[in-house]
C-alpha cells in the first residue's frame, strides 16, 4: 500500500510548511505541461496531487494517520462497516482529487505559467481546498461527483507595456486573449507594476467549475523627461548661467500643452518651481507639475563671461 509521506518526501513527523513545500516542488517538477516528453509525469503529479490532498488538510491526515482514511481518502474497512455509527466518514467526504474520475492534468494545460507569480495567493490552494467546498446538490453544474465544488481553472499573467503618457493621462488599450480582442482601460495615474484582473479570461477547469482569471501586469516605459511621483509630475528643467541671474521667461511643456513660467532672477540648482493642477488628474484629484532647476554652464569657452566672472566679487557660499 502506497505511503502519502513517502510520495511527498517528507516524515511522519513533519511539519505542516514542510508538506506544503515539498508538494510545492514536487508539483512544479512533474507537471505535464514541463514534462510533455514524460508520459509518467502526469501520474505521478497525480499522484503528489492526492497525497497533498489527505496531508495538507489538517482533519484528514489526522484521520489518515489513525487509520481511518485510506491513501485515496476513502474509508477504511473499519470505518466503512459501521462500527462509527454512521459518522461522517461512512460516505466518500474524504475521496481525493487524485482519482481518475477527475480526468488527467488538473492544472488544464497553462503553458509557460509562471507558478513564482505574484498574482493571487497560492495557485496550489484551489485544489487542495475545492474538496472543503460542498454542495447541497450534486448534481448542480461546477461541482464535482464527491459533492465538493469543482476547482477553478487557473489564472493566467501576462506583462502589458505602455507608454508613461498613457499611464499618466489614461487610455484605452486592445489586448487579445484567447482568440478575442479585450479593450482594457488604463486609468490615469496608473502605476509601474499596477495588475488588472480580467474574469473568466483565464483556462478552463477541466473539473467543470469557473475559468481562472488573467491578471495583466502593467510595465510603464520611460519618458524622455516627466518623472511621476504619486499624482506629481517631475521636470527637470536645464537653464543658462546668464538666465539663472537675470531671471527669464521659459515654455516648459505639460502633459497636456505647453506653457511659459518665470525663472526668477539669482535662482540657483534644485531650486523648485509648482505649477499647481497641471500634474496628473484622476475624478477625486488633480497633482502638480514640478520643475526643478538645473543650471548648465556653456560647453565651449567664453571669454565674455570669463571676464565678467573675474571682476564679480566671491561671495561666501560655504560653511566648512
């Protein structure tokens, strides 16, 4: 007879994070789709699938190591001849999603899934606790022959580049998924790394329950010369000595048009100049644009200024 700990690598005495993460790598090394040269690959993820199935639950290992519940999470002969009075084990509560009446790859052939994925929570989870969920009708679509609610299908994340344009002000984006072509609003201020969640655009459950659902994951491509800092827009603005003294009047561009701002007279490096409600605009807020100076000294000599530098008297700017 076939031993659950055995099958997960693990002891009888193992922790409950230690069975989670031995059937974590177990899982990602035998999965089908990483194995499709393997024909045994699928049996034996199967076979890690169900042994998580009784040991990762709590209730049942405790039942499977007092012999109550077999390695399929059936009853055992003691059990099944009634000697608990019809307690709760006398019926197939316990049968794991290991059977073959689940019908092959539960995982639904999610090519190239990236099982380390932020999105979600544990993308194992779903299965091991789908056999918790029961139904007052089993007949009822999405839930399978046991009673229990068919597992979801697995969710899908792909990367979506935009521009820093379309982040800051919003767009409209045409993604296809699955053969169909999917407008995906950007709202304005939307930020690197930011993940929309499609519904049912996911795989399908090969259970009969819900399509898993794609989560797509925004990457905002760098501009030129804006900077966001929460609804802020960053400038960076470059001026010439001669404008940093004298003061000047500057078009500097927004992200909606162009407009002209007064550098004032002796403005130094990193002075900070807001132009209030011109940053980025959502329906509760409006951020600022906010230049800061930065004062560039001419690439070539200039004896002009040279001379004039020479007569000016030092100023004191340092105090160590």
């Amino acid at each position: 007879m076939k031993n659950l700990y055995d099958i997960l690598g693990v002891s009888k005495s193992a922790s409950d994070a230690e069975i989670k993460s031995a059937y974590r790598k177990l899982a990602r090394k035998y999965h089908p789709d990483l194995n499709k040269d393997d024909a045994t690959a699928a049996e034996k993820f199967k076979e890690i699938s169900g042994a998580y199935e009784v040991l990762g639950d709590k209730e049942k290992r405790q039942k499977y190591d007092a012999g109550e519940i077999d390695a399929d999470g059936k009853p055992t002969g003691f059990v099944a001849s009634g000697l608990c009075g019809g307690g709760p084990f006398g019926s197939n509560t316990y049968q794991s999603y290991s059977s073959s009446d689940m019908g092959g790859n539960p995982f639904g052939g999610a090519e190239g899934f990236d099982f380390s994925s932020i999105f979600g929570d544990d993308i194992f989870g779903a299965f091991s606790n789908a056999s918790k969920r029961r139904s007052r009708n089993s007949g009822a679509s999405g839930f399978n022959a046991y009673g229990g609610a068919a597992p979801k299908g697995l969710d899908v994340a792909m990367t979506l580049d935009i521009d820093f344009l379309d982040a800051a002000k919003g767009a409209t984006k045409v993604i296809r998924m699955d053969g169909k072509s999917i407008n995906l609003k950007i709202p304005a201020g939307t930020t690197e790394g930011q993940s929309f969640r499609l519904k049912g655009m996911g795989n399908p459950s090969v259970a009969g329950g819900q399509k898993g659902d794609a989560y797509i994951k925004v990457h905002i491509r760098p501009h030129p010369y804006f900077k966001a800092d929460g609804l802020n827009i960053l400038l960076d603005l470059p001026i010439s000595i001669k404008e940093a003294i004298l003061g000047a009047k500057i078009m500097v561009p927004t992200l909606k048009n162009s407009v002209k701002v007064t550098v004032p007279p002796y403005s130094s490096s990193d002075d900070k100049l807001r132009l209030s409600n011109m940053g980025i605009e959502t329906p509760l807020k409006k951020g600022d644009l906010i230049i800061t100076l930065k004062i560039k000294a001419p690439k070539h000599p200039d004896l002009a200024l040279e001379n004039t530098l020479n007569y000016m008297q030092d100023t004191p700017q340092r105090k160590f």
